[in-house]
C-alpha cells in the first residue's frame, strides 16, 4: 500500500456513494437529533435516504449540553425512542429522563448508517430545484467551505421526491422556498414567523405538532420547525426533537407510498 492507493481508495469509495445519491427518496439537510432520527427510521423502512450536513461534524446542538455540560433531559415520550435504540438514560424526577450528549449524538448516527442512510458531511444545500407543481423536487448542492471562502464555485443538483428540512434554528431551506421562489409556506403568515423566546412545557409539545409538509415536497423538522411556525424554544431537552423526527420519517414514508 502507498499514497497513491489511499487517496484512490478513498476518492473511489466516496465519488460512489455520492453518485449513488444523485437520486432518492428522501434528501434531508441537517444532521441534528431530528434529521438523524428522521434518516434512522426511513432507511430502515427500506426508503433511499441521504443527509447533507455543512459542518465537519454531525449532531447539531446535542454535544454541547446544556451550556457545555455534556448531558440531555428528555421527556417520557423521548425516553422511549432512547429505549428503542439503546441509548441509557436515567430517571431524575417524574417525566425528566437525563441521557450523555456524546452518546446521544454518536448514537444517532451510527444508528442511522447502519440502518443504511448516507450522510454527507461538509457539503452544504444553496438552493432548491422546482419542477411541476411548484413541488420541490430536487437540491443545489455545493461545499460549505466555498462561501466561507467567497469562491466562484457553481454547484452541482440532486433529484429527490421528498426534502426534509432539519436545518435547526436557520430554517435554511423554507427560507429559500420563500426568498429565491416566492413560495407561501403552510404557515399563519407563508412565510417563517420566527421562534419565541424559552417555554420548556410549551415548545416540547409543539415541536412535534409542527413538523409537518410546510410547502409541496418538503417537511420541516425539529429546530427549523419551531423557528417556522413561531413556537417557543426549549433549551436542552431533546424528546420533542426526536419525536419530530420519528413524525417526519411516518410523514414521509405515508407520503411516497401514495405516489
């Protein structure tokens, strides 16, 4: 083995995962706790699954905690998602289960690959594609590392059936339905209301309740579904994450199944 067998090994491997993703059918944006779980339960149903995180790591806001203090709080109803994949939590007080961050977060990816979803890291989506109907049908892709470095870089496209948006607080790809297409958004206004400030009992509920299709092939998620329909922030309890998660993949999955 030399260098140059390495770099082939890796470059060959890679360009064929990522021409084996050209087409899916579901593209999910954001490797958080709600896009992984969305990817878990999706491919594990048999569904052409891919995430595209634009950071080096996947997890979103898991590792760090609660303001670094590497450990999660999650409600009855997530710990039994915990349960489902392994993940040890222990009981604090009624309805408060606390789980390790590091864990949670390498969990959820392991899980999901396993499962036989492809996750994409450091690649980033620009754009969407838009084709009849006004459905989303596709994403523009490009490295996360050319806007950081103001580089002249075209994209390139991928074609998806259905898009997932777990892209956290940023809501990135309902901003670009609204900004670049003028889409009106399945929400009070059509457009992103914005997430309120911390209500714990509130936003967990809600989290769930608003991950739904927003606009004609695309779901949002977690975060981005709080900061789209205008509900409250939560802070370090991740259940209402992985719920929504788990809800965008039943979403999805009865969604393709009609056609």
């Amino acid at each position: 083995m030399n260098e140059v067998t390495i770099s082939r090994a890796i470059i060959q491997s890679y360009m064929k995962d990522l021409l084996d993703s050209m087409e899916l059918d579901v593209a999910i944006v954001g490797a958080g706790p709600s896009g992984m779980t969305a990817a878990y339960y999706l491919a594990q149903a048999g569904f052409k699954t891919a995430i595209f995180e634009k950071r080096l790591s996947i997890g979103g806001g898991i590792w760090g905690g609660g303001m670094m203090f590497n450990k999660v709080v999650v409600q009855t109803e997530g710990k039994g998602i915990l349960d489902e994949f392994g993940i040890a939590s222990t009981k604090y007080q009624d309805d408060c289960y606390i789980a390790d961050a590091v864990e949670l977060a390498s969990s959820l990816g392991l899980l999901s690959i396993k499962a036989g979803a492809k996750i994409f890291n450091l690649i980033m989506a620009e754009d969407v594609v838009i084709r009849e109907n006004d459905r989303v049908s596709g994403l523009v892709l490009n490295w996360s590392s050319v806007p950081i470095a103001k580089l002249p870089i075209d994209p390139l496209a991928i074609r998806t059936k259905l898009v997932i948006d777990s892209t956290g607080h940023e809501s990135e790809i309902c901003k670009m339905v609204v900004k670049k297409v003028g889409g009106k958004l399945n929400t009070s206004t059509g457009n992103i209301v914005g997430e309120k400030s911390m209500w714990v009992e509130v936003a967990e509920k809600k989290v769930p309740d608003n991950t739904n299709e927003v606009y004609p092939g695309l779901i949002v998620a977690g975060m981005a579904a709080t900061a789209t329909f205008g509900s409250p922030r939560m802070g370090p309890i991740f259940g209402g994450m992985l719920l929504s998660g788990k809800k965008a993949a039943n979403l999805a999955e009865a969604m393709l199944s009609q056609g």
